[in-house]
C-alpha cells in the first residue's frame, strides 16, 4: 500500500517517487534471495549511490542533496520497506558521515565529504566493543600519538558493514579513561593491520554483514582527528541521536510491510464462506497495527522536525526509536498470526519481518537504554 505523505515541497514529493520507483524494480525484487543466501547487496547500494541516495541531508557544496531531515526518513521508511538491510544500510552510512560534516574541519570536510557521500562509497560507524556496548565510554581501543599521526589497538564488535565499508568513523581512547578522553577518527579501508573477524551469524538481517573491525598498530595522520581529542564521547551521543531516528524510519517501513502483508493476505483467504477481513477479531487486529505505524510515523517525523528547526530534539529521538521498534516487534509478531501456518513459513515475507524487527529494539541504544535516557530528560531538575 503506498501511504499517503505530507511532505514540505514537490522536490520531495519528486524525490519519494523515485525513491519507490526504484525500490519496487532494484531493491524488492532481490531481497528474499539474497537474504537466504546471505549475500551483501553492494550492488544496490552502487545504484542508490548513482541517484543521489547516500548524501540526502548533507549540503550540497560538499556533495550531499541538501534534504531536511524529515524528507531523508521518509525515504529511509520506503527503502527500509522493501528491504531492511538496505535502509539500515543508507542509515549506518549517513550517521557514519556525521562526525565529518558536524565536527570536521573546513579542510576535512572539502577533501572527505565529496567521496564519502558522492555514490561510490560506503560507511561504517565503530563504537561498541565486546566488552562495551551500553556502556560506550568504558570503550577500550586506544590512539596513541605516534610521531605526526597515531597508532591505534583495539577491538570493535557488532559493526554494520564490517569488512565491505570504505571508510570507518571510529571512537577511540587517547586520554583519560571515561568519556573525556575519548576521540573520533576517520578510517579508511585497506589499511595495514586493519582486519575484520567473519560475519555473525545472525537470526535476521542475513545479507547486511555485522563483523568485529580489528586494528592492530593501524597508522592515522594527524588530520585522521575529527572534532578534538577528547571531544569523541559529544560527537558520538550527537551521532546516535540521528542514529535513532533512522532506526526509527527504518522499523516504521518494515511494519508497514507487515501490515501490507497481512491486509492483502486477509483480504484473498477465504474461510467459512467469508475472507477473513470481514471476521471482526482480526479486522480489530489490523485495524491496531494500523494505527500503531501510523503513530510511530508521526512521532520519529516529529522528532525529525524538531532538528530540522534547529531545536532540541535528543528525547524526542529516543521515544521515536523505543516507540517506533517496540510497535514493529509486535506489528510483525501479529502479521505472522494473521497469516496462520503460511505466517510461519518462508514462502511468504512475514517470518522475515519478524526476525529482522528484534534487531530493532537492540542497535544503537537498546530500548531499555531509550526508556532511561527518557526518564532522566523528564525528571531532571
């Protein structure tokens, strides 16, 4: 079903109309394959690239398209939909460029940013390690100055496009331990002692590797520094808060092809000499799927306006992402139920909804981590 959407200008609107376009002929028809083998769709991202995809909310002087936020999600929403691995794709890499475009120098954003978000190229962001996850600022990996530049050490765990990145924005410790002696590094790949362990094995999101990116006397120059030392904790938390609201768009597209599943499925089975539709038990239940995605929508595009205004938007984005995956855990759960013993099986695409929604409530921030950084917001003096 293609939802109707009150976008800011006709450029958008233009925009989201290709956006379908070429997720229903490029992106769609691969994904069920692809998942099952566990292939890494590079190729699509190639082709987003080649449209302007991967540099949506970023200036255009530096290579982006100049979107609001608002108009970026929505297409996140609509890549998401037909195929998670690739909307999450284009929002690991967008939150990868942040730190550059955000904290970078005028140097660094005219010699880096072209590439990066020009099409051809793919991001990573590296901040969880195995021993840190929730707890970011106990990160272990170290940058140590090395004449003119730094040698780093470390371990990262759970990073998306680990080992098919370009480049790897990349926190690590050059101080003090805590939050205030960590830094942000620009990483590009292909370089010596930079390797990466073999792909999880992972319940769903199959053909979007999540390796550890190891590097062991890996050798930066000096400008490799985004913002400055210490600064890396501020640049990260700032990073997340978009972060999230990506995941946020990303969960709302695949609930609502969930829901699209389960509507045109309810609306062909026949039993008792009726289409099931018509039984009101489950005409309830497709009519609170429904209004549960279209609440997650109107939040994380909330939140999304918000920072597109400039204004304070942090508790927003976390009620966006705990809200938005929290729905789509139980909108898939629900699809599979709609769909009985066909819901089960994987000749249709509600089983794979389902696992790829749990991965949702955990990356960038778990929803226990969301529901306490809410908390803190609201009873803070």
């Amino acid at each position: 079903m293609t939802v109707e959407r009150a976008l800011p200008t006709q450029e958008a609107h233009d925009l989201l109309d290709l956006v379908r376009e070429l997720a229903g002929k490029e992106v769609a028809p691969r994904a069920a394959a692809q998942e099952a083998a566990g292939e890494f769709p590079r190729e699509v991202f190639r082709t987003l690239g080649a449209a302007g995809l991967l540099g949506l909310p970023y200036p255009e002087e530096h290579g982006g398209a100049g979107q609001l936020y608002e108009v970026y999600l929505h297409v996140v929403e609509e890549l998401a939909a037909s195929w998670l691995a690739v909307g999450l794709g284009l929002s690991v890499h967008t939150l990868s460029c942040f730190p550059v475009a955000a904290f970078g120098t005028a140097a660094q954003r005219e010699s880096l940013l072209p590439a990066m978000l020009g099409g051809e190229l793919l991001g990573a962001y590296c901040l969880s390690e195995p021993q840190s996850g929730s707890d970011a600022a106990a990160l272990r990996t170290r940058a140590v100055r090395d004449g003119d530049g730094y040698a780093v050490d470390g371990v990262k765990a759970w990073i998306t496009h680990g080992g098919v990145a370009d480049f790897y924005t990349l926190m690590a410790r050059t101080g003090e331990d805590g939050p205030r002696g960590i830094s942000c590094l620009h990483v590009p790949a292909g370089l010596d002692g930079l390797s990466f362990g073999a792909a999880e094995r992972k319940m769903g999101m199959r053909s979007s590797p999540t390796a550890q990116v190891r590097l062991d006397g890996v050798r930066l120059p000096h400008d490799a520094l985004i913002g400055a030392e210490g600064e890396g904790f501020r640049i990260a938390m700032a990073s997340l808060d978009g972060g999230r609201l990506g995941i946020a768009a990303c969960a709302v597209g695949v609930a609502q092809a969930a829901l699209d599943t389960a509507v045109g499925y309810a609306r062909e089975r026949r039993q008792f000499g009726s289409r099931i539709a018509d039984f009101q038990g489950l005409s309830f239940m497709l009519a609170d799927m429904a209004t549960q995605v279209a609440a997650a929508r109107a939040l994380y595009l909330e939140a999304a306006r918000l920072r597109d205004a400039g204004r304070p938007y942090a508790t927003k984005a976390a009620m966006a992402k705990l809200f938005a995956t929290d729905v789509c855990m139980k909108v898939t759960t629900d699809a599979v139920q709609v769909l009985g013993g066909y819901g089960y099986v994987e000749d249709f695409p509600a089983e794979r909804y389902m696992r790829e929604a749990k991965v949702l409530q955990i990356v960038e921030g778990t929803n226990q981590i969301q529901r306490l950084v809410i908390g803190r917001a609201i009873t803070k003096e």
